[in-house]
C-alpha cells in the first residue's frame, strides 16, 4: 500500500525556474521596442515619410500630352 491508502503518489516536482527565459523575453521586447520607435518616429521615420507623402503636392508632368490647354499652334 501506499502512504494514502490506495493512491499513488506522486513525485514532488520543483518548479521551474523561469526567471531567466522571461528576462531575455523581456529584453528582446525592450529593445525591439525601442527600434521600432526609432524606425517609427525618427528624422526620416515612417511617420515622417508618410506625413510627407500624404500632404505632398503633385509635380507637374514633362508630358506634353497631360495638359491639353497648352496646345501648341501652327
């Protein structure tokens, strides 16, 4: 028999030290993060890049066929 009457036992497992694995998580969050924000909002970010692209001007055509108003006459 066992020491609860019929019932095994189970063997007492020590938890696992996890410290570690969620440290380097941690930091690899950390300095992804910190990437991202310097991809993100720097000089020439992405938000930078895309403030620019969206209140750019368009640029006149060096196609004489875009501006039918300046037609040239004979």
């Amino acid at each position: 028999m066992t020491e609860n009457g019929s019932q095994p036992v189970a063997p007492k497992v020590a938890p696992r030290d996890r410290g570690a694995r969620r440290f380097v998580t941690f930091t690899y969050l950390v300095i992804g993060g910190v990437i991202a924000y310097a991809l993100i909002s720097g000089p020439d970010g992405f938000a930078a890049s895309v403030n620019e692209f969206l209140t750019a001007t368009p640029t006149p055509s060096a196609s004489p066929s875009a501006s039918p108003s300046t037609s040239a006459t004979p």
